[in-house]
C-alpha cells in the first residue's frame, strides 16, 4: 500500500493534525493572550498542543501524546522547546514535521499516548489503594483501641 505515508486524512486520529488542533483554539470561550511572535495558537498547534483554557486557566493547553498540561505562557516562550524542556521524550516532538504526518506515525503516537495513559491511571491507582490502606489502618487501630478501653472497663 503506496499510501502509508501519505500525509494522514483529517478524519482519522483525532487531533494528530495541526489544523485540528489549531481549531481547538477557535472555540468561543479561547480568548489567547498571543496573536503574533513565538507563541500563538498555530506555534502551540505545531507544537502538538490543544486548547483546554477555563475562565480561570486561559492559556491551559495540553500535549495530544504525552498528555502533559501547560500554562502560564508568555509571550517569548516558544511552545516547542517548552514541550521539550518539560517531557524530553515526547514521542511528538520526534516527528520532524508536524504537517506531514503519517498513518505510521498516529499508530506509534497512539501507542505512545496509551502508555502514558495507563502509567498515568497506574499511579492513581496506587495512590487511591494507598490511602484506601491508610484508612483501613487507621480503623483498625481505633478499633483495637476501643477494644482495649471496652476490655479495661469491663
Ligand atoms: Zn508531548
């Protein structure tokens, strides 16, 4: 199949293009500090990153891979070196040209993405089961407690 590494068609991976991407920041609510220099909403979309801005967090976006959340940007900040600094090994950032991007490379990204998923859920998880361990420890010391005060009354 010759079209394996045509540029990859809009409609599949959804926002692996940089015009999807760019057009996360046309929503009504994105009112972006940045219109020209290093920073604007087309530099971050080539960057790999989405518009996820609040009312409180206007300048929130985050990377389509490795999922990494930024904001507070100014406006010399170059969105890809940010990228780099903060995940060096973003499997984004070793695609060359964000335009050109291919079916093999969404699979690989894909890939990338779900990985950090799961570490990502992983580490919830152990968190939660953690603290689910604290609590339970925590009742049963009161518990054993209370027993022992019970046994001493009695
Ligand atoms: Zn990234």
């Amino acid at each position: 199949m010759a079209g394996s590494r045509e540029p990859l068609p809009v409609e599949l991976g959804a926002l692996y293009t940089v015009e999807e991407r760019l057009e996360t920041f046309r929503v009504a609510h994105c009112s972006w500090p940045f219109d020209s220099g290093p920073c604007t909403p087309l530099k971050m979309a080539e960057a790999g990153f989405y518009f996820c801005g609040t009312d409180r967090a206007p300048d929130w976006v985050r990377c389509v891979v490795c999922h990494h959340d930024m904001e507070g940007w100014e406006a010399t900040d170059d969105p890809r070196s940010e990228h780099k600094k903060h995940v060096p090994n973003c499997g984004f950032l070793k695609i060359k040209d964000p335009y050109k991007i291919t079916v093999e490379n969404v699979l690989d990204l894909e890939k990338k993405a779900l990985e950090t998923f799961i570490q990502k859920e992983k580490r919830e998880l152990e968190k939660q089961m953690t603290a689910m361990v604290e609590g339970m420890k925590e009742q049963l010391a009161h518990a054993a407690a209370e027993a022992k005060t019970n046994a001493q009354n009695t």
